[in-house]
C-alpha cells in the first residue's frame, strides 16, 4: 500500500486579478522500490485535477521532481504561492490517510503518559520563597547583598541621557 513520503500544500490568493488557486504536491513511496510524484491544482473550493509528475522511478529522480516543481510554485513571478497547512480539499491526501491510519490504529495501542513526580532526594530539604513586601516587591534574605538597579521612567534612564532628550 503507497505511502505519502513528502508533502506541500501551497495556495495563490489575489483579489485584484480574481486569483484563489490551490497547487498540492505528494511524494509517494509505492512500497515495491519505486517512487511517484503526484501534483493537483485547481480554484479554492472546488474539485483538483490530479496529475502525475512521474511514476514508479527512482526516489532521486521524483525527489528531483518534486522539488523542481515547488520551486517552480514558490518562486514565480507573476503568482508566487505560499505554503499552507490547509490539507481540507485534497483528493490524494485525504485518500492516503484514510488507507493508513486505520491499520495503525489497530496494530499500535495507544500508550499512557507517564507521570514523573520531583521529589527532593533528601526529605529534611525545603525550598522558601523569597519574601515579598505589601507592594509585591521582593526582598532579599538576610545577610544577602541587595542589587541596586537604575529607576527607569519610559524610555528615559535617569542616571544616562538619553538621545531622545537632544
């Protein structure tokens, strides 16, 4: 049963020309050693032609394929597309993983999540949190150095000038 090896979903959207165009592009794994390259095309919303680019070759030749037609897409001058994650009204996406997900559903239960719980490795050990004052500052503990920081007041420092002062 093929599978989808690589992906790209790209679209074109310009309203001053009338332009909502969706290009998807699938590298296909047949299984058997051989490889496909599979693009569709078409307006928004409605029904994409599918063609093939190349079938049942070497992965390197629908790898190179692949990514001339891609480039083709991203860069081109008049309708560059963008790339999307929008896999909705795709005929040979929603087929592939249709096919593949119920026989791996199936064959792999799903796990739980293991829960790791931190615990000191000496129980005599707590932390404290540092002690804060009514306003929600904090202060430090005793004995400890206080870090004394400048005051700032918007974008002015009051112990540098600033360059918005000249």
């Amino acid at each position: 049963m093929p599978v989808i090896f690589k992906k790209c979903f790209l679209f074109h959207y310009d309203p001053s020309i009338n332009s909502d165009k969706v290009f998807n592009l699938f590298l296909i794994d047949n299984k058997n050693g051989s490889y496909s390259t599979i693009s569709e095309h078409g307006r928004s919303g409605a029904k994409l032609r599918v063609l093939p680019l190349v079938e049942n070759c070497s992965l390197a030749l629908a790898q190179s394929r692949y990514s001339e037609k891609l480039n083709e897409k991203i860069y081109h001058v008049k309708t560059p597309y963008m790339q999307t994650l929008n896999a909705s009204s795709s005929p040979t996406y929603q087929k592939f993983v249709s096919e593949t997900a119920l026989p791996q559903a199936a064959a792999k239960p799903v796990e739980t999540a293991k829960v790791i719980d931190f615990k000191p490795t000496q129980p005599g050990i707590s932390f404290a949190s540092p002690a804060e004052k009514e306003s929600g500052e904090q202060t430090a503990a005793e004995g400890e150095p206080v870090e004394r920081r400048s005051k700032r007041i918007g974008v002015l420092n009051l112990n540098q000038l600033d360059a918005l002062e000249f």
